[in-house]
C-alpha cells in the first residue's frame, strides 16, 4: 500500500500536520518513537485552550481526534531511513518494516543537550526549564537562576528580569564581556562565578565553596539536535544556529531534499508546544498543496 504522506514524528507538530491532509482525505501514516520532548512536564503552559492541562493528555486527546478518520494509520516505532523520491519514497523502521509514500514530512523533535551538572537532568521540566513564556509566570516573581552554557545565557537572563529576580550562574560556560555585564546590573541581574557542584531540593544551588543558593526555579539554554539522524542520511541539508541544529527547510516548508518536509523543534526556533501546532498544521497545507500541483513540490 502507497501512502500519500509518511509522518515521521506523531507529537504536536506532526499530529497538527496530519489533522490538515486526514481532512483532505489524504492517506496518512504516522510513524512515532513515543518520545514527546516536554514528557518530563507535568503542565503546559502558553497554548491557547489548554493552558495548564498535563501535556501528555494533550497529546493523548489530540491522537484520539485523528484516529477518527479512516484515512489515518498509526504505527508505534523508529524510523530509520527513507530512500527514493518524491512520489516513490520508502520509509524502513528499526524492526525491518517498510512503507511506501508519496511524500515524507519530518517532524521528529528535537533531543536536549543538558549541562553536565549532577542533578539537573533530573529536574528537567520540573523546575529546570528553558522557555519564560511556558514556566515563568509560575516562579510567581521569585529568585530565578540561570545556568549558563553559552553568550545565549547573557540574553535569557536579561529576559528573564520580567519574572523575577535573576541570577546568572557563569559556571565557567562564557566569558562576560563588559558591555553585556553592564546591561546586566543595569537589569538588576546578579552574577555569580562560582562553579556550580550540584543542584538539590526543588531548585538549590550547591556552589563548588559549599555556599547555597535557593531558588523557586532555574532556566538553561540546552544545545538541541534532531533527535533521529533520519533527515542527514536522507540527504536533508542541517544548519547550526543559536539553538542548536536543526533542518534548513523554506517558507513552504520544503527540505533540500524534493518530496521531504519538515515542521516543529526541528525546523524551526524558537520552540513551544503553541508554536509547533501552527507550524506543523501549515506544514501539513503545504504537504498537501504539493500533492495537488507536483510540479510545485
């Protein structure tokens, strides 16, 4: 069976992707790893009409509305390579399945580079976070550390000052030039050059001196990368910019390679669960707009 689309990645994006070619009648296939980025959150914030709701049941609920067109086919698992061209490609899985598609859509997230701090991963999405306008307001306006990994830091921190009251913790990450530190104090970020030994409680900091540091949350600027290597051995083009890598596609969301699309985390900065349900329901019009006019795609 020839499906018209292959959906690589069944989270936000790719699920929004998929409601806009299931209501175009378009056959869908949604190949999907189980692995949500935000599945270490306990509440979403920042998306209309859903603001607060566990993101698992967001998920859940939105998987339920697309399995009830007939078009649609789910399969729990791992892309591993796709090979063809457009109109003929063939998605294997790791447990040696294959599907053929007409065209391919990457939606496959992106996997978090955390610093290398002892108990900080642990915290991910509890009360270490990396977006202000998904987690600050519940800080209530209280202390907010930011645990530097690069010049970025410098700038989430100067955000930052709309939530609380910050504290930048250098932790060896950069090297604060004098003009960026003075637009710092001038914010009323406090800086801290202590490196960081560990992270306990909801959100202490543990200094390497032994003094501790308490705080209602933290924020870090993680490095992301696609979080399946499926685009680069496809031949897809990969760009680095000040989050990570992602996928270099255009305003129709088309890859450098023809027939394969791309939409969410991995195509696009900067990253929300809002932000990815627009981009993959745009993404999914333009799939479908290159089903109509080929010669387009």
């Amino acid at each position: 069976m020839q499906h018209d689309v292959v959906i690589i990645g069944g989270s936000y994006a790719g699920m929004a992707a998929a409601l806009q070619l299931l209501r175009a009648r378009k056959k869908v296939l949604v190949i999907d790893a189980g692995q949500r980025r935000n599945r270490f959150a306990s509440h979403s914030h920042g998306f209309l009409g859903q603001d607060g709701r566990d993101p698992a049941e967001i998920a859940s609920s939105a998987r339920a509305q697309l399995e009830a067109y007939p078009s649609l086919t789910w399969v729990q698992g791992r892309a591993e390579a796709v090979a063809g061209q457009v109109d003929d490609f063939t998605v294997t899985t790791t447990d040696g399945q294959s599907y053929a598609s007409r065209r391919i859509l990457l939606a496959t997230g992106v996997a978090d580079q955390l610093p290398a701090i002892t108990g900080l991963a642990e915290r991910w999405g509890q009360s270490v976070f990396h977006c202000p306008y998904c987690h600050g307001y519940e800080l209530d306006q209280g202390r907010i550390g930011i645990v530097a990994t690069g010049a970025v830091s410098a700038h989430q921190a100067e955000l930052l000052t709309e939530w609380g009251e910050v504290t930048l913790l250098l932790n060896g990450a950069f090297e604060l030039a004098d003009d960026v530190r003075h637009t710092l104090e001038g914010r009323g970020v406090a800086i801290e050059h202590t490196p960081i030994g560990r992270i306990e409680g909801v959100a202490d900091v543990v200094l390497v001196d032994g003094r501790v540091l308490s705080f209602a949350g933290l924020f870090t600027a993680p490095r992301c990368a696609p979080s399946s290597g499926v685009a680069a051995a496809a031949g897809c083009a990969l760009e680095d910019g000040p989050m990570g890598t992602q996928i270099v596609t255009d305003a129709e969301n088309k890859t450098s390679v023809r027939g394969i699309f791309a939409c969410g985390d991995v195509a696009r900065a900067p990253h929300s669960v809002s932000l990815a349900v627009g981009h993959g329901a745009m993404a999914g019009i333009q799939v479908h707009r290159s089903l109509v006019w080929p010669d387009a795609s």
